[in-house]
C-alpha cells in the first residue's frame, strides 16, 4: 500500500482524553502502537508521517495505530503519562473490533515519545516496546528551558523519571539511541537500558550506527531497517504475560 492509499485508508478514533488514529487490518494481526514526540509540548508526527511509517510495518504484516495526547502547558506531564496509558488500554480492549489481534499489542514512540513508550511497559496489555531516543531522567528537563510549558517540580519530575522506577515485571523493552545523538540522551539511553536489564527485565541496548535523533527514525521507516526488523524479532518470541 503506497502513501497516497495509506492516508485515504486511516481512520481516526476520537477519545475524551487523546485521540488514536489507525490503519484497519485486512487480517487478525499484531498492531505496533507510535507515540510521537515534540518534548510533551509539540505534536511532531503530522498525518503525512503515519504513512512515512506505515511504509516500513505493514509490509511485515504490523498494524499501526498512533496515540496523540494532550500537549504542554494545556495539561501537566502526570495527565499526559496517564491520558497514554489510557489509550493504550483502550486498544488492548478494543483492537479485535477492528480486525487485529488484541493479544499482541507492542508500543514504540521516539523522543518524548520514547519517555511514554517507558512509562507504558509496566503495562499487561503491553507485550513489548521500542523507544527510540528518548529521555528517562526528567531532571535535566526540570532545570532547562523546556520546563517553561511543562512546569515540572522535582517531585513530579522523579515520578515520571522512568529510570528511577524501573518496573518488577514487564514485556521485553529495546532502548534505541543514534551514535550522533546528543551526549545527554545517548547517556540516558544507556543508563536506562543498564537498570532494565539489571532489574532482571527481558530487553537490550541497540545503538544504531551514524544515526542522529532525526535519522534514527530511518530504521523504523523501512521495512529492511534495523529497528523494523528488531521489532519483527519481537513479535516472534512474545505474546502478552499470562496468555498461551
């Protein structure tokens, strides 16, 4: 399906609190859920770039859905974590109304998108994840400028600062950084994936060569990308914890 026939084709869920915009499967198939990023505060995934990645799952037989959420200063970061989980929960329940198959729901998001993806994994209904070049410690983000919108305190900013609470139980969990990232998020990204992996938590570290935080997208875009292709291995080796 070309981009053209990809954008005619979506359809758009609205909800109270975010709305999920979704491709409908031609067959009962595992559906990988993007949050975009923006640092809370921009939606940087505009219609055009659903299609810029469905390009890359689709031929692999992975549905899309993207989660939009409520943006800085309109809402505090503890209602945008909570509106996500939401919406994830919502398509865990209601994916097999649309053809797909609502046991195996992934969830992959970049950047702030990538914070969300981490905040999603203690989910159940969440059977793995991708997070691309995301940020994991929100106390730098307390003390920039990008603070301004977001109006983080620093008990807010330990809350959602999903490297100081890493989950006892959760689906297998990618953390992907570029190598020509900023110093500071490819840090995060190992530190994260160190105390995932520590915790005891099924998941890895996965640089991807010459890649900066716009490139890195590239790999999910394809469906020969490297990202594409560690979420293919995923979808074969886990279904949601608790189902056979």
């Amino acid at each position: 399906m070309n981009a053209p026939a990809i954008l005619t084709s979506l359809t758009a869920i609205p909800r109270a609190s975010g709305s999920i915009s979704f491709l409908p499967p031609t067959r009962r198939t595992p559906t990988l859920a993007f949050i975009h990023g923006g640092y809370w505060q921009i939606n940087d995934l505009v219609k055009e770039n659903f299609a810029f990645f469905a390009e890359g799952v689709l031929p692999l037989g992975i549905n899309l859905a993207v989660i939009e959420y409520t943006l800085a200063p309109a809402a505090r970061l503890d209602r945008i974590v909570a509106e996500v989980r939401r919406s994830v929960r919502w398509l865990a329940e209601h994916l097999g109304e649309y053809g797909a198959d609502p046991n195996r729901l992934y969830v992959s998001g970049h950047s702030a998108g990538g914070h969300l993806t981490a905040m999603t994994m203690p989910l159940a209904e969440v059977c793995g994840g991708i997070a691309i070049s995301g940020i994991y410690d929100l106390e730098p983000i307390r003390l920039n400028y990008l603070n301004e919108k977001l109006g983080l305190d620093a008990v807010e900013a330990e809350r959602n600062s999903p490297v100081r609470d890493v989950p006892a139980n959760a689906g297998e969990l990618v953390v992907a950084y570029g190598t020509r990232e900023l110093a500071e998020l490819c840090r995060q990204s190992i530190e994260y994936a160190q105390a995932w992996t520590k915790r005891g938590l099924p998941g890895r570290l996965l640089p991807v060569d010459g890649a900066d935080h716009f490139t890195i997208l590239d790999a999910l875009a394809r469906p020969e990308g490297v990202l594409t292709q560690a979420l293919l291995s995923m979808l074969g080796r886990h279904r949601r914890p608790g189902l056979t």
